[in-house]
C-alpha cells in the first residue's frame, strides 16, 4: 500500500483525457458541434485537467467559485483553491447552457468537449487585484486576464489530446499517476518538488540538495508550456539538467519530469498553486525560494514564503520547504543562505558541501536555530538566472560560482547555435 501524500481534497486522482478506445467516437461527434478556439493558456489548463493535475476539478469554473478563487483561495463547496481555472469566449458567441461546445487550440485541433453549465461574465479588474495584486497590463499574467473574453463558459470536460507534449517530451512527460507509481517503485514516502522552468545554475542546486537531505527523493519539475521571451528551450534545459543530475548528484534520488502549465507569474497566489497540484503529483513538500514565480518588483522577496503561514492550516497537505537567500561566500567558502552562516569564528575550516546541505535542512524544517551572514554584499556572489543569460548571450567566462562546468558548455553551445 503506497505511503505517498493523497491528492488534493483527500479525493481519488481525476485525470479529464478519456480512455484510448473513447476518443475515436468522441471525437467524431465533435466535429459536429460548435468550435470554441483556447487561448494558449487554456489550452494549457485543460491538459493539466486532462492528466488529473487538478484534481479534483472536473472542467472550467463557475461563476460562484471563480469568485471564491479569487477573494477566499475556497470553492463553493470549501475546497482551497488559490487560482481561478476559467474558459472564456465573447459575447457574440452563441451558446446556452446545455450546450456542448468542441474546444480547439488556436490552429484548429479539437482537443476536447466542454458541456455547459454557465455562463456568466467576471470583474476582470477584481481578478487582476486580488490574484496578481495589481492591474498594470505590463504584467502578462494580467494581460492574458484583460485579453479574454467578456463571458466565461463553466462545466465538465472530456478530453482527447493531450497535443504534442507526451511525443515532444517521451519520457519527461509524466502524468500525477506515474509519478506516483514510480515514487512508490522506489520506496519514497516523502518527495519534494522543485520547479523550474530555467536550468539550473549553482543556487538552485544547492536548494534541491538541501531538500534531498528532509525527503526520500526528489521531483525536479520543468515547465513545459509557454514561457517568456528569451527563456531556454526545455530540451536544452533537460539536456543541462540530467548532466548536472548524472554528475553530482546521489544516484536514485532523483525524477526529472515536465508538464504543460504555463506560467501566470502569480508570485504568492501561484506558489499556493505550484503547491497544490505538486501534492496531486505525489509531493509531500515543494521548495518555495525567494521569488517564486515572481516577475520584476511585483512581489516582495519572500511574499510566496509568508503566504503558506497565512492559509488556513486544513488548506494543503504539502508542505513549503522555504529555503532564505542563496549565494556565494566567499567568507565561507562556498554557497551559502540568509540564515545559515559557515563562515567560522575560530578560523577553522568552513563545513563541506554535504554538511551544509544537512545544516539548511535543519533550519528549513524548525530543527535548529538559524546564523545570518553578515550584513552586507562585498563577500557575496549572488547567483541570478537573468544575469546568467546574458553572460551566455554577450560570450562572456562563466564563472565556477555560477554553473557546474558541464551545464555551462551544454547552455554556451546553445547560445552559439542561436546566434
């Protein structure tokens, strides 16, 4: 009997794709109905539905819980929910409720079957404030809002494809069921999740190595939907990962795996997210660094590591592995956090790398007591994704602080390539 976590709401996995043998008839009766085009992040929300990532969601929101998403994180029925999950369309779409709707990505391909229950119009500007905290359209997580349709449709999905992911990505391309199976082949009860959508450069090495030393085993989780404009492929991220996991990380520790959200750049309210659909996945911990799923100055540093002390305790099982700042010091010789200094006062040597990992854990679990680092950044390198991509862009020496050499060389032959 597994000892992983149980999917959100304590409910049976609920995967929206129907069986192999139901999408042929399916889709042939949707070819006769009604054609509703996704943008690209509906279509990315109905794959996460699709392979039960939402669970327990069975299709689009209603007017009542896409309201309760919005002001209290709760459905209508009490279920925490810290993101609406909506499907819009214009006013001049004719449907009523009873209605069934074909759902197609931009180019055409029906992708599912939506049966409506609603259809009702939203307060754009109060989804903006209360989820992204601002209206400012240069956020595109609030662009994407502002650009929807004036009516959201609510009900049930069925759905056929899942697109190109599982052929794209084969074998990165794991459902919340196969994680799970294979957390539980591998005798893990505990597993953290680190998500990404960059490659991982030295700090975040450090905070995945730090979780390995709280969980049985760890999910790096990559991104696969759409990004921003000069991010990294994700084949060139894989690539970069599995080396750097290959070479300096404890074997059999480590599911690398991808899924086809697309990034909102919700800060706190989407780390809620992140955290919720982790624990479908089979997550009993997710890390949540400084900035997660932040964008420029929209959040405050550690917003999405104070929001899980704000949340009612009966909100998620998973837990937040909040993890403080994370650099070099050169004072202590190597990586280093906020709250956990090495340097030592007697001018003995410095702990090794998998002490330190131990030491970070115990603070970012309650077990000990943490030691800032001084203040001040003349001894600190701090280590930053952007910066490290226009250090790749512009040619220049990447420092060993920065990325393991062998990442560096997979990233600098993709820069060269692109050029």
């Amino acid at each position: 009997m597994s000892t992983l976590i149980a999917p959100h709401g304590n409910a049976a996995l609920k995967p929206l794709l129907l069986p192999e043998e139901e999408r042929g008839e399916g889709l042939k009766r949707a070819r006769a109905l009604k054609k509703l085009p996704l943008s690209s992040r509906e279509v990315s929300d109905l794959f996460m539905l699709a392979m039960g990532a939402y669970t327990p969601l069975e299709g689009f929101m209603g007017a009542a819980d896409w309201r309760g998403s919005c002001l209290d994180m709760r459905l209508e029925n009490g279920l925490f929910w810290p993101l609406p999950i909506t499907l819009s369309c214009g006013e001049d779409f004719a449907v009523a409720v009873g209605d069934e709707v074909a759902l197609t990505d931009e180019g055409g391909e029906i992708l599912g079957v939506l049966a409506v229950t609603e259809k009702y119009a939203i307060d754009k500007t109060l989804e903006c404030q209360e989820v992204y905290r601002t209206a400012d359209e240069a956020h595109p997580g609030v662009a994407k809002v502002m650009a929807q349709g004036s009516v959201n449709l609510a009900g049930p999905v069925s759905v056929f494809s899942e697109g190109h992911f599982p052929e794209t990505y084969r074998g990165l391309y794991l459902r919340p069921a196969e994680t799970r199976a294979l957390f539980a082949e591998k005798g893990w009860s505990t597993v953290a999740a680190f998500q990404t959508r960059n490659p991982m450069h030295r700090s975040h090495e450090f905070l995945a190595k730090v979780a390995i030393e709280v969980c049985d085993g760890l999910l790096i989780h990559q991104v696969l939907g759409a990004l921003k404009e000069g991010d990294i492929p994700a084949d060139v991220r894989v690539r970069a990962i599995d080396w750097l996991v290959a070479n300096h990380f404890a074997q059999g520790k480590v599911v690398q795996a991808g899924y086809p959200i697309e990034m909102r750049y919700a800060g706190p309210r989407e780390a809620l997210l992140h955290a919720l659909f982790r624990q479908n996945f089979g997550c009993s911990h997710l890390v949540v660094g400084r900035d997660h799923a932040g964008l420029g100055g929209h959040y405050g540093p550690y917003d999405a590591h104070r929001i899980f002390d704000e949340i009612d305790a009966d909100s998620l099982a998973i837990r937040p592995l909040k993890i403080d700042d994370t650099f070099h010091c050169f004072d202590c010789g190597g990586m280093a956090t906020g709250n956990v200094c090495f340097a030592a006062d007697d001018g003995t040597n410095p702990p090794g790398e998998e002490e330190r990992y131990r030491m970070v854990a115990a603070v970012a679990t309650g077990n000990a007591a943490g030691r800032p680092c001084p203040e001040g950044d003349g001894g600190k390198l701090r280590i930053s994704g952007t910066r490290l991509r226009e250090m790749f862009a512009g040619g220049e020496a990447i420092p060993p602080e920065y990325s393991r050499g062998g990442v560096a060389a997979i990233l600098q032959a993709y820069y060269d390539g692109a050029a």
